[in-house]
C-alpha cells in the first residue's frame, strides 16, 4: 500500500510511551510525497487533519453511542449476535477502521484480534485504544491491536476462532451514499494510497476468512450491495434497513 507523508506536529515530551512504535511505522517525508494530511498531538489525544475543506478533524473516541453498550444489551447488537460472541470467545475483526466494531464486540465478552492496515488509521485506534482503556480496562484489555493486512494474518492463522469479522470500506456509488464525515475523511486518507474509487478487497478479505479456522465469517455490507462475482451464497444473513450481516458457517470448527 502506498502511503503519502504525513506532517507529524508532535510535541515527545507529551507523547505517551505506549504511541511511539505506531509513529515510528508511517512513512518518512523524505521517501513518499506529501499527503497534505497533518498528525497532531494536542489535549492528550492524536487527531488527524484533513487538507480538505469540510472534513474537518478525526480522532477515535471509544465506548459512545452503540459502542458504549454493556452486557445483555451488548450482546443482543446484530453484530454480536451475527459473530456468535459469547463470553470468552476469540473473533479476529479484519477491518478495524474506527475501531466502534470491535469495541462492542469486546464489550459483549469476546476477545478480539483487531488489523488495521493503513498506518495513520492504525495509530488513531492505538490512541483510542488507550484513552478508552483508561474508564474501562477491562474491555480494552480484551483488545488486541495489530498493524497489518489482515489477508496475510489470516493465511497464518493456526488458532480456532469463533468468528472472523469484516467490514470493508466501498467504493462510493453516490455522493451521498458517503454517509459519516469521519468515514469520508479516511477514504480520502485513502485515496492518498491511489484506493480512491476501489473500496477495499472484499473477495480477498472473504477468501482468506473461508479459508481460516473460524467457525464463521462475517461480513457487514449496504443493504443492496452484491457480493463479488463467484461468492457462494451466504448460509443466512441477518438483515437491517441499511445494512446486512451475511454468514458463511464452517461445521469442522467447534468453538
Ligand atoms: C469501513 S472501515 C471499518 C470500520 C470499523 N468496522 C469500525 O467499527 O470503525 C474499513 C477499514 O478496514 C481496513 N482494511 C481494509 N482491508 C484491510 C485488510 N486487508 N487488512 C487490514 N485492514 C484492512 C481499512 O484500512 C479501513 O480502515
């Protein structure tokens, strides 16, 4: 993936500790040309900002709206239910973006293997990883960060999961179809990267979850978004007024 430079504003001596390995992985100004994105360290959080009018700022904040749900009433979520989670189980999200997803996957029980493979977003999730660890640890003591491209995890992948979650990013059909400004402001984070208009690999995302030891795949789609060309059909999905999570099941994994 290729990386445009960011401006990195950071004052070290404010900078917690636990950030310094995800700043050391973006890519140096002097080897890739300017994004025009700009990294900053203020009022103890990382934020991002965007060169484009409108886009405004993005930083992670944890734990909020349907990501701040607990218990029973996290676990009756589409998305808790769609992976299965009980207490203890293992899900591994593919996709982890903003992190709200896994957040409230951790927060119904489940154990969970976050990817991000984008850098800049990477960081932004270890921020908000850490600032929401602070009001509730052990929910991000249940939360795993790792900063690479999940197709490759996978391939690796030895241990039986209970799940393998994804929620890919699309290409936009319509302007308006872009919904959520912090979503608009990673694709063009993205498009930095050349992404723009593709949307993320969503057949090889799903193959390479078919082929891990999960007992399910899951992948989080708009509502009439069809799967990519030669995808066998779902075994259910579970259906919402914008979006559906479809399920493939695998029978020879029992967790
Ligand atoms: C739509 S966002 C996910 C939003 C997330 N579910 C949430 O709750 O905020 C998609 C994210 O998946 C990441 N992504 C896409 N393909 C990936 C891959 N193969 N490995 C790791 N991350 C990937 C993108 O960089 C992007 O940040």
């Amino acid at each position: 993936m290729t990386v445009g430079a960011i401006e990195l504003k950071l004052d070290l001596h404010t900078l917690p500790a636990s950030l310094r390995p995800w700043l050391d992985a973006l890519p140096a100004a002097a080897e890739t040309p300017a994004s025009g994105f700009v990294l900053r360290f203020l009022e103890d959080r990382l934020r991002l900002q965007s060169p484009e009018p409108g886009l405004g700022e993005l930083e992670i904040d944890l734990g909020r709206g349907q990501a701040g749900y607990r218990g029973a009433r996290a676990r009756n979520e589409r998305l808790v239910r769609a992976c299965g989670v009980r207490a203890g189980s293992l899900i591994v999200d593919a996709t982890g973006g903003l992190g709200t997803d896994a957040w409230l996957l951790a927060s119904a029980g489940a154990r969970v293997t976050v990817c991000e493979q984008h850098p800049v977003v990477a960081a932004l999730l270890a921020d908000g990883l850490r600032r929401a660890g602070v009001a509730h640890p052990e929910i991000a003591g249940r939360i795993e960060l790792l900063g690479v491209d999940s197709r490759l995890a996978l391939s690796r992948w030895d241990q039986p999961l209970t799940a393998i979650y994804m929620d890919p990013m699309y290409p936009p059909r319509r302007k308006r179809a872009l919904g959520d400004r912090r979503l608009r402001l990673l694709s063009a984070l993205f498009a930095q990267g050349g992404m723009e208009g593709r949307g993320d690999d969503v057949a090889g995302l799903l193959a390479a979850a078919r082929a891990a030891p999960a007992a399910r795949a899951v992948l989080k789609r708009p509502q009439r978004q069809p799967l990519p060309a030669g995808t066998p059909d779902p075994d259910y999905s579970l259906e919402g007024r914008s979006t559906r999570f479809d399920v493939w099941r695998r029978a020879d994994i029992g967790v």
